[in-house]
C-alpha cells in the first residue's frame, strides 16, 4: 500500500506521527471507450469552449460559476492562502460513544500507521480508546478540503473515518410521509415472526458479488475463444401483493425452509398437554356407582331378614 497523507494526530499536547492509507478498493470491472471495429482507444481533447482551442494542464485553472455567465478563476495561489491548519494534523476534538455517530455520515475508511518512533504514543491512544469504549471525534484535510472524522479501533489498527458534514445530508421529503398509513397489530406480527425467521448473525466472507463473477467468467471466455456458458436463471421477483398477510405468511414459511426448519410443534409440545388427564377424573363417579351398588346389594338381604322376623 502506498501511504497518500503524512500528518501527525494531535491529542491533547501529545503528537503522534502517523501516515495514511486508503483501507478499502473497489473491486469493479473497468472497461475503456474503444472504437468498435478496430478497438482502438477512444482520446478527448480538453477545448475551450470560447475559442475552440485545445487547452494544456498548465493553462487550466478552477472556475466558480457566479451566474450570468460570469465566472470567478482561482489559482494554486489563491487556495495556498487558505488557512488550512488541520493540512498536516489530526486535530482530536471530543471523545463519543459510537452509537452517537448515524452511519449516513460515514464517507470512507483509512488505516493509520505510527510513523518512526511513534508507535508507543500510538498504542497509548488506542488502548485508551478500547478501554474507554469511545471514538474520537476529528479534523483532518485531504486533498485540500477539510473533513470531519472518527478515530476509532479495528483489528489493533486506528482506522479513521471520514463524515460528511451534517448540511450535505438530505432531509427525505416524500408524499407518503404526510399520509396516514399505520400497519394492522396482525400484519406487524406477522413481519415480526418473518424478521425472527431470518435472524442470524453477520459474516461479511459469505457474501459474494455474483454479477461481477458471471462478468469475469464472460471476460475469460472471450480471452479463451471458448464458448460462453450462460449462468443459471435467478429466481423471478414475485409480484406485486395483493394481501399483504398472505405475502407475509409466505414469506415466513419459505424463510423457516430455506433454514431447514417445517415449522411444526418439537417434540416437547406434543407430550406437553395435560388435557389428556381429564378422563380419569371422570372414572372417579364410576367408582362411587360401584360401591354404590354393592351398597344395595348388601342392604337386599337385611330386608328379607326384616320379613322373616316379620
């Protein structure tokens, strides 16, 4: 990796020197503009759009557009002028909890790497930071503009990560927000159950970018001059449902089979029920019959005993 910042983190009055690295990659396909029939590669020339001259690196400068087709031009010089204090400091703001911090705000990650002697003070500040269960709330300049951040820790690694400034996040304004749509007590149960059904836990190496795969796969083909082997059908999108509850039991059943589970009672709740005992409380007045009737019986004879002396 190639280090693209070179800065120090200022906490407090101690200086860490550190550098940066970009911590993720895009793992997309790229492809080049070429001319169809003979491949070749497809060049824009930079051309001014008053003069129709083509413009060389040197000769261009940033404009800001004022409106009435005016523009302002800035130099190098101009934004040198700046003052840019966090240009090579990471300035450590506050100390947070990490819940406090709404992901929308998050931009992109980057790893910090003690720089010389270092690497003690940069141990200090993220065994602190673990303990303390916080991240650090920081400022820090990349390519001449100035970001918020967090510091926090990953892997034994001070990861920092850029935000966006709380103005460039868009409030959603749709219609359905106004209306008066509330989900049944049913229904939400029933999205209950279908969301308990497909809990599990997190791992991001499960999951796989198949459409960049079946891509390559076609790339490779063509290389080879073999013949391209179509990917299975995916399954098709169910349609639009009509009973929501309907859709949703579905859903269920199909997540508890795709988890290997029927959705019948375990074992335990069939030998569960009591009501099975019931019966033998009702043989208890059969008994009372029985001695019942050996009660008369016994009382036959004492009544011919009665005649007798009669």
């Amino acid at each position: 990796m190639r280090a693209i910042w070179k800065g120090a983190v200022s906490f407090g009055l101690v200086s860490i020197a550190v550098k940066l690295y970009s911590a993720t990659e895009e793992k997309d396909i790229r492809f080049h503009q070429v001319h169809r029939t003979d491949g070749g590669r497809i060049k824009y020339q930079r051309t001014c759009s008053v003069d129709g001259e083509v413009v060389s690196y040197d000769d261009i400068a940033k404009g800001y557009d004022i409106g009435g087709g005016e523009m302002v031009i800035l130099t190098d010089e101009d934004f040198a002028d700046l003052p840019l204090t966090t240009s090579r400091a990471i300035d450590v703001l506050q100390f947070v909890p990490a819940e406090d911090i709404d992901p929308i705000l998050f931009a992109k990650a980057y790893y910090l790497e003690p720089e010389g002697q270092a690497a003690k003070p940069y141990v200090l500040l993220r065994d602190a930071l673990r303990d303390a269960d916080r991240v650090a709330i920081v400022k820090i300049a990349i390519r001449q503009r100035e970001q918020l951040a967090t510091l926090r820790v990953h892997d034994d690694v001070l990861v920092l990560n850029t935000m966006l400034w709380p103005d460039e996040v868009r409030t959603p304004e749709f219609g359905f927000l106004d209306d008066d749509v509330e989900a049944r007590p049913a229904e939400l149960a029933m999205a209950s159950s279908l969301i308990d059904s497909m809990a599990g836990s997190f791992k991001p190496e499960e999951f796989t970018d198949n459409y960049r795969t079946a891509l390559q796969e076609v790339i490779d083909a063509k290389v080879e001059g073999r013949e391209i082997v179509q990917p299975e059908e995916a399954e098709e999108a169910p349609a639009a449902a009509i009973d929501l509850m309907a859709a949703l039991k579905a859903s269920v059943e199909r997540a508890k089979k795709a988890r290997g589970e029927t959705g019948e009672p375990t074992p335990a709740k069939k030998s569960a029920p009591t009501k099975k005992a019931a019966p033998a409380k009702k043989a208890a007045p059969a008994k009372k019959a029985a001695s019942a009737t050996s009660a008369t019986k016994k009382a036959a004879p004492a009544k011919k005993a009665a005649k007798k002396s009669a």
